[in-house]
C-alpha cells in the first residue's frame, strides 16, 4: 500500500510569500526495486514536451519552463548513456540550454556544459532505486555545483505526494545528496514525471533553494 505525504504550507504569511512549499513524511516506504530510472526521469526523449517550475534562490522566486529538445545535436553519447538538451526560459525570455545524460540505470545532470564539454557530474538517479540504496559521485565543475564528493540514498520510494495546488503525484521517490562539507541537496522524482520537488542547502544550487512543478 502506497503512503501518502503532503508538501505542508506553514501558516505564516511570511512563509507563504517566500517559498514555493515544503514536504514532510518521517516514515519511508519499501516497494519492489525498479531497475529503469528511465520511468523516475525528465521525459528527455519527448521532444517538445515541457515542464514548469516554481523556483526560490536567495533572493528571489521566478518561474522556469524546460522544454525537451531530445538527442544533442552532436549526437554524443557517453559511454552508453545518450546526451539530451533541454531549453530553459522565463517569460519570454530564453535562458540557457541544459543537458542531461540517461539510460535505463542511471541518469546524470550536466547542467549548462554541453555534451562535448563535461564529464557525467551529477548523478541524479541510479537502478535499483529501492529505500536504502546508496551510491557516491564525484561533482568536479558541474554546472552551479561547487567540487565536492556526494552520497546519495534513496529515503522513499513508492510514496503519493499532494502538492500545495492539489497536483497528486503517485509512486514518488526521495533522494537525499549529502556531502561531508555539509551541503544537502533532496530530490523527489515521480513515475512519468520526473523532477516534481527539490530543496538544496547550496546556495549555487541550478534549482535554486527551492523548485516546485507547477504544470507541465
């Protein structure tokens, strides 16, 4: 049976005016192991398909719409992982391309340096994602991310999580990205979905202190 959690809005006026929303759910979940992250991913291979977010830096909240732009151009491919670009942008206004690397048992984030540029940095999700699975990755020059070395495991798996607008996600995973230098970075990824929720101690973080979906 999937447990429901609920990103829980303090009552402070204060709160609701600085923050997209915040998840809370203390006990964790044990489904089957799933072995193609794919499914927990962006849909990177469906070109035109696009997700917005609600996004909290230190100083301000915008909103950022990424939209798939399927294989890069240059047709790279990383050791058996295909590279995929995305568009980023504000109300009209484009931002940067991001890119993203993918297979069905891991799933990297590259950031803004293109395919031919960079090495796999940051490694968002690996198979099986089961509770309690862990793996470590090397974040040198990633895009945003300061160089560190990162421990990542999965909290949650097979959740249903209701966001701030109503929006039910089921079959989410949690993530949590620690460092020894003390930056947090937490992920929740949803089955068909991919990114809905994110919170992150860094201050350079690409998503900010905080990233919500809020239509896609």
């Amino acid at each position: 049976m999937m447990k429901t959690f609920f990103p829980i809005l303090c009552l402070t006026v204060a709160f609701l005016s600085n923050g997209c929303g915040a998840v809370t759910d203390p006990i964790p979940n044990s489904p089957a192991p799933v072995w193609n992250v794919e499914q927990y991913y962006l849909p990177l291979k469906n070109i035109g398909a696009s997700i917005t977010y609600c996004r909290k830096t230190q100083t301000t909240i915008d909103t950022i719409k990424m939209t798939m732009q399927g294989n890069d151009d240059s047709g790279l491919m990383l050791g058996n992982q295909y590279c995929y670009t995305t568009d980023l942008s504000k109300t009209n206004s484009r931002l940067f391309d991001y890119y993203f690397t993918m297979n069905d048992s891991e799933a990297y984030t590259l950031g803004k340096l293109s395919c031919g540029q960079t090495d796999k940095y940051w490694l968002d999700l690996k198979a099986p994602l089961t509770v309690g699975q862990t793996w470590s990755f090397s974040n040198s020059n990633g895009s945003y991310y300061v160089t560190n070395t990162y421990t990542a495991k999965v909290t949650r798996r097979g959740v249903t999580m209701k966001m701030p607008d109503g929006k039910v996600y089921d079959d989410v995973a949690e993530i949590i990205y620690a460092s020894k230098s003390g930056d947090t970075t937490v992920k929740w990824f949803a089955k068909g979905t991919g990114l809905i929720y994110s919170t992150s101690k860094n201050p350079d973080s690409d998503f900010g202190k905080e990233m919500r979906i809020v239509n896609q």
